[in-house]
C-alpha cells in the first residue's frame, strides 16, 4: 500500500440523496492534483472518429449521471476499492472535436502528464480512436503492454475512408508502432458481418488470440477469464471495453451495435477473473447516450467500470 492517509469516499446516499449533489464518477471528489492519487477516473468526450451513430461525445457525462447510483462495497467478490485505493474523478479532456488527428496528439500528452504519477488512469469515451494515444503514453512508460481488447469489433482496418486514425483502426496502428506484444493480446467478443472472411485471421497471424462471440454462447466467462489471466500474468495488463460487446439487447446506445454480443453477466465474470492481474490503465468506449433512452447502456458502463476498479491491484477481495 502507498500511503495510509485516508481515502476519498464516494458521497454516500444517506448523506446527499443520489439524485444530487456532484456529477463526478461515483460522485468521487473531483481533483486536478494527481498527486496521491492510486486511480483517476476521466472523460474523453468525443465521437469525431466514429463512422456509422455518433453521440459517443455524450458519454462520459452520462456514464457519470448513471454511476451516482453506484454504492462502494461489491457484494459479490467482497471488494473494497475505497478502503484500499484512493480515487478522484479529474474531469474531462480538452479534445479539439474540428480536428481528430490534433485531438489524438491532445490524449497523448494529457496522458503523458497524467502517468508521471504512480496511478491508474480509468477512461470514459468516447469512441474507440482515444485509446491509440493512451497506447502510445502508456508504451512510453511500461513498453509494449499486454492487452484485452474486448469488443464486437477487432477495429484493425487499415484505413476507414483513406484515413489511419479513426474509431476502427487503433489496434493495427498499436500492433505496428509495437505498442503491445501481440503474443499477449486476446480479442474477445468480435463477431457480425466484414468486408473479408478473413477479417479476424490477420491479426491471429499476428498472434493475437480472437475469441470470436459464438465460441462463448451460452456458457461462463470464468474458464477464458483463468486462461487470459494465466497467459498475461507477468506483463503489465491494458484493458479495453467497448460497450458494444455486449448484446445491442442490454447495451443498445452504442455507435455500430452488433447482434448475438455477450450478456450482462458474462462481461461481469470475465471482468472479476482477471483480479490478480497487473492492470496498469483501463478504458469504457462507445456509450452514446442519444441512442440509450433508458439509461441502461450508462448504467451497464459505469458498473463494468466499477468492477474494473474492482480488480485493480490492492485491492482485497476474499
Ligand atoms: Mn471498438
Ligand atoms: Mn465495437
């Protein structure tokens, strides 16, 4: 444990009705002190990388409206995040939402800022583009990582439309700028239609291990969870959310939906077997809260996140 200072707390709801009160993640204190912190939570509201629905820009506020209902103690794993990790919600990423290619230099150097400090950086989005340039902060500072990419989609276009960067692209710009090892990358969750029936094979060739969405219908996620942790346990661990690999029937405000995707549950014991890992940043990409009219695919988000946080080291669990 880092320091035994006291940790901030999530405002609780028999204090100031949920309701109310901040708008930050959990209603976490809201800091730009980095200094003491173990984790950051953090918007990067944008969706000028997306090709089909927009409205990620959207996400991080309302991922951050839906979480305020989120209370402090898992019930299940017996986790306690904010006994052991102190946490603080540090607002959002000035993007340039004229200019994609300047917003991916803006994340990049924010982040570059933000690892100067021992902590773990916890992303709202946003669609997809954003986490290329936490890939190339986070090589800066631990090399090329380990990653679990889990996702409806591989998003390793070449180009979309002419153009390298953009929401379906950043794990074959990570793959070539050797920002991960690709023998330690798992894809899980792709499925639906390509442009190729080879689509997924490409990145097998380059060693990425593609659980494809039907190899996991019907069944537990903790068997993949325990093969993925064995395989990545001595690297440094990124983890990557799309929303959209969940089933369009519990996530539906997502940008490019995806029928037959995982359910609620699976995504929860998939994430709860990589405790133990060592999991050095995570991201929850694709809300886009104008096509969630209940709320549900925000509120489905901010728990993921939740759990994510969760599983970070230090944190006790039984
Ligand atoms: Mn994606
Ligand atoms: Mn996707």
């Amino acid at each position: 444990m880092k320091n035994h200072q006291p940790k901030n707390q999530p405002l609780g709801g028999n204090v100031h009705p949920r309701f109310s009160g901040p708008g930050t993640f959990m209603r976490l204190p809201s800091t730009d002190d980095l200094k003491g912190l173990d984790v950051a939570f953090l918007g990067i509201p944008m969706d000028i990388g997306t090709s089909w629905r927009s409205g990620t820009r959207f996400g991080p506020k309302q991922i951050r409206a839906e979480s305020n209902m989120l209370r402090p103690y898992n019930m299940w794993t017996k986790a306690a995040p904010f006994d052991h990790l102190n946490c603080a919600d540090i607002g959002d990423i000035a993007i340039n939402t004229f200019d994609l290619k300047d917003t991916v230099i803006r994340i990049a150097s924010f982040y570059e800022d933000l690892l100067k400090y021992p902590l773990v950086p916890m992303a709202m989005g946003g669609d997809h583009t954003l986490t290329l340039p936490i890939l190339r902060s986070i090589k800066k500072k631990y090399g090329p990582v380990a990653l679990i990419h889990i996702d409806a989609h591989a998003d390793i276009n070449d180009e979309m439309f002419g153009e390298k960067i953009a929401h379906g692209t950043p794990f074959r710009r990570a793959y070539e700028e050797g920002l991960i090892d690709p023998n330690l990358v798992y894809q899980i969750g792709v499925r639906g239609t390509g442009y190729s029936a080879r689509d997924f094979d490409e990145a097998r060739d380059w060693g990425f291990k593609v659980i494809q969405a039907e190899e996991i219908w019907h069944k537990s996620l903790l068997p993949l969870g325990e093969r993925v942790k064995n395989d990545l346990r001595h690297s440094p661990v990124y983890i990557s959310f799309d929303i959209d690999s969940l089933d369009p029937a519990y996530a539906p405000g997502t940008g490019t939906p995806e029928i037959g995707g995982l359910t609620t549950p699976q995504a929860i014991e998939l994430i709860r077997s990589l405790s133990g890992l060592n999991i050095v940043g995570c991201d929850l990409v694709e809300v886009s809260p104008p096509y969630d009219p209940s709320g549900n695919t925000a509120l489905t988000a901010a728990n993921i996140l939740y759990e994510m946080l969760c599983i970070l080291p230090n944190v006790e669990s039984k």
